[in-house]
C-alpha cells in the first residue's frame, strides 16, 4: 500500500447536474491494489496506517487521469497540418501518413511516439482511432499495453471513397477485427472498439460486419464520426438516400450507450433526439474543429436534449494531446456562440476532460475522479518554479480560480507525473524518483 499525500482536485459529479469542483488540500489517499481504499485528511489517515510509505506530492495539484475519448494513433506526426476544411486535410495530411502504416516496422514507431504523446500530457484513459492495418493495430494495443495504459481501440475499415490501399472488403473487416478482438479485448486494460472510419467511407455491408463483431465481442465499444463539416454531411446524405447521418449508424444498430461519436457540431435536433434516446455519447473535439474551419460546437443544445458530451484532442486534426488545451478551447468556443454557448467554469471543463469521458467509454465505476473504491489514475501538476503557472497556482484566490489557471497555461509539461490504477508510469519528461 502506498499513502499518497496532496492537494486533491476532482469533480466526482457532473457540474451539468448541480455537482461543482471537490478541492481537498493536505489530502491523504490510501491505494492498495490500485485502487483508493481510503480517503481524508493525510493526518488522519497517517495515525491509521502509520507503517505504509508515504508519497509527498504536497509540492503540485493532484488530479484525476485525463480521459481523451477520440485520438488517431495514425496521425500522431502529421499534427499541425493547418489551413484545410476536413475533406482537403484528410487527402492531403492525414491519409498519405496512414497509408505508411502498412509497413509493421513504421507502424510500431508511430505507436511508440503516439503513446508516449499521452503519457506526457496524463492522459491514462483513451478510446483510440485506430489504423486501417491489423498488424498496425496490434502495435497500438502492444504499446498501449507495455505502458498500462487503459485503450480502447481496434481497425479502421472503410470499403469506398478512400485510396485504394486503405480499402478492405466487408468480410475481411469482419474477420479481421473478430481476430484483433480475440488477442486483445479484455487483456489487462485493454477493450476493442468497432470503428468504421466514417459513413462516407464505409458502404452498407462494412456496417452490417461492423454491428456484427459489435453484438460478437461482449463489451466492445463502437466509434465513428459523424457530422463535422456541411460538405461531408451533404455527401453522407448523396450515399444514403438523403438520410441524416446519425441514422446512417443508427439503422445498422450502432448507436447504444456503448457508441461514442466523434465531433457532431452540426446535428438536427431529430439526430440529437436519437442520440439522447439510444444513450450514446457525443466526444467534442474543440481544436480540431477550430483548425479544420468546421465550426462552433452547440453544447447547449446536446445538454438539453440530454446527449453526453466527453472530450476529445482528436489528434491530428487536433492541435496536441494536452486536454488543458481542448478545455480551454471548448470554453472559448461557448464564450463565441454568445447567447447560445453555454458558459463553462472550470469545474465544468474538469468534468468533460475526465468524469464525463470516464462515463463516455463505460468506465464510470473504475476512473474519472479520485473517490474511495475508484482506481488511483492520477496525474502529478508540477510547474516549473516561476513559470506563469506556478505564479498563478501560487496567487490564486481560490480553487475554481486554481482550475481556470490550470486550463488557461496548463501545458504537458507541467505533468511531473502519471498514475494508472496504483502504477507509476513514466513519461520522458519524467521528475519524480520512481520509488516513494
Ligand atoms: N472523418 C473521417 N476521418 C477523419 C479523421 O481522421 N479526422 C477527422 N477529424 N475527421 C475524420
Ligand atoms: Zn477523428
């Protein structure tokens, strides 16, 4: 057992429903088998267990592990390809690159940089876009594995629309994916997701294999895209008859609360009545859909027809893994929309980048803030003496104002470190000794 000792930030309900930010300073969490067997005041705790190691992190803020619910492992070197609309930007950045991943040597380095991309910025949750190659999806869950990361990903398939190497056919998306599920869903903190890469690219028979491995493989999880950019939505409606492209998923039985769809900024409210009534969940993706031109994010209009929202980096359209930035600019984004954003306080954006992607993937009871019986995901905030964080941090008048500081000039590199379930795990930019 390890006793660890800080100051706790958390958000164990959501601020959407009346819950608002947890502060706890000199904090004691007890962590036995990973999980947190105890929590309360460290004095307290210390005269209760005065024999277990002690871990004094009362220097930083300690936070719930980031939970990132839409990523592209692919696409992890080609962030920054600036100035395209989403169609323009996937041939010309992101396709060409996912094309290399054929070859296993270069796929496996990819993992290696992408994984360590979230290890920096304390993500240590993620449902993960994969790649179109089985033996490129195996890297990620390898990567994902030695570093005791908890990922949800599997194979992208697409039958249409894309360059021809990344092609498949509906029976060897079918097969392929039910043989990636077999090696690695349920292993360690491992799942599988189901992910046709959007409805543009995937032809009615990819979707029927795509529900089928989803009802074959208990517990996996279904990912895609769906309404990001008017082009794209208009050529969705061309392929299928003019429905809307939430149905697109929605008549193949994809759409369950075990579905997270991925950036949805422009949807009809008959769309959002469907996301609500099937429970599936929405991931914003904020820099990316300032990057790409797709447009302002209506949360107010998902809160109230009761759709989930989690966030996203969607890295590489997305501009780098840190979840304090995709916050930040999911704040900026309903500060713009005026009257009909949604004004987000800190405790808010806490919510969306950890409980709420924790809910969005399933993985409330485990993960999402640093309660009694919920696994120690935790990352370490540690800024550099004298940077603009740590004078803010410093003078900050309150908690809430702490957390605004945190998602206003929070960068990776203020993580100093990461924990999944009790396990330290290391990044680079590693400053804390491994050992209590
Ligand atoms: N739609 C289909 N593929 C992608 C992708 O790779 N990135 C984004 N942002 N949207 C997509
Ligand atoms: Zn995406």
């Amino acid at each position: 057992m390890t006793l660890f000792r800080g100051n706790v930030l958390d958000t164990p309900t959501s601020p959407f429903t009346g819950g608002s930010l947890r502060s706890q300073d000199d904090c004691g969490l007890l962590v036995r088998s990973g999980v947190i067997a105890a929590r309360g005041p460290f004095d307290v705790l210390r005269a209760e267990h005065a024999d277990e190691p002690v871990l004094d992190l009362r220097e930083g803020l300690l936070l719930p592990g980031m939970v990132d619910t839409h990523v592209h492992f692919p696409q992890v070197r080609v962030i920054g390809g600036l100035g395209l609309p989403l169609l323009d930007w996937l041939d010309r950045c992101a396709l060409p690159e996912e094309m290399r991943l054929a070859e296993a040597d270069y796929a496996r380095s990819v993992a290696r940089d992408f994984v360590a991309g979230l290890v920096d910025a304390g993500t240590t949750t993620a449902l993960v876009f994969g790649a179109h190659y089985a033996s490129a999806v195996d890297s990620m869950f390898e990567a994902a594995d030695q570093w005791g990361l908890r990922v949800t990903t599997g194979l992208v398939t697409s039958d249409r629309l894309l360059p021809e190497p990344l092609l498949t056919t509906a029976e060897r998306a079918y097969s392929e994916s039910l043989d990636l599920a077999t090696r690695w869903h349920g292993k360690g903190r491992l799942r599988y997701a189901v992910t046709p890469r959007f409805s543009l690219s995937a032809s009615e028979a990819v979707l029927e294999a795509c529900a089928a491995v989803l009802s074959e493989v208990p517990g996996s999880w279904f990912t895609s895209h769906v309404n990001e950019n008017l082009h794209e939505i208009r050529e969705v409606a061309a392929l299928f008859d003019g429905a809307a492209y939430v149905d697109t998923y929605d008549r193949f039985g994809l759409v369950t609360p075990r579905s997270v769809l991925a950036h949805d900024v422009h949807p009809t409210d008959a769309e959002l009545a469907t996301l609500a009534e099937r429970g599936a969940a929405v991931a914003h993706c904020p820099t990316s859909n300032a990057a790409l031109g797709s447009g302002l994010f209506p949360l107010r209009r998902h809160v109230e027809a009761g759709v989930r929202v989690a966030l996203g980096s969607d890295v590489g359209a997305g501009t780098g893994f840190s979840l304090f930035k995709e916050g930040l600019q999911a704040y900026f984004v309903q500060q713009l929309l005026g009257p009909a954003g949604m004004p987000l306080t800190s405790a808010h954006l806490l919510w969306l980048c950890t409980g709420a992607g924790a809910d969005a993937l399933g993985l409330a009871q485990d993960v999402g803030d640093l309660s009694v019986g919920k696994q120690f995901d935790a990352i370490w905030l540690l800024p550099e003496p004298g940077d603009p964080l740590a004078v803010g941090l410093a003078n900050a008048s309150s908690p809430d104002d702490a957390l605004s500081k945190i998602f206003a000039l929070g960068t990776s590199s203020d993580v100093g470190g990461v924990w999944v379930g009790g396990d330290q795990i290391a990044s680079g930019r590693w400053r804390l000794p491994l050992h209590p």
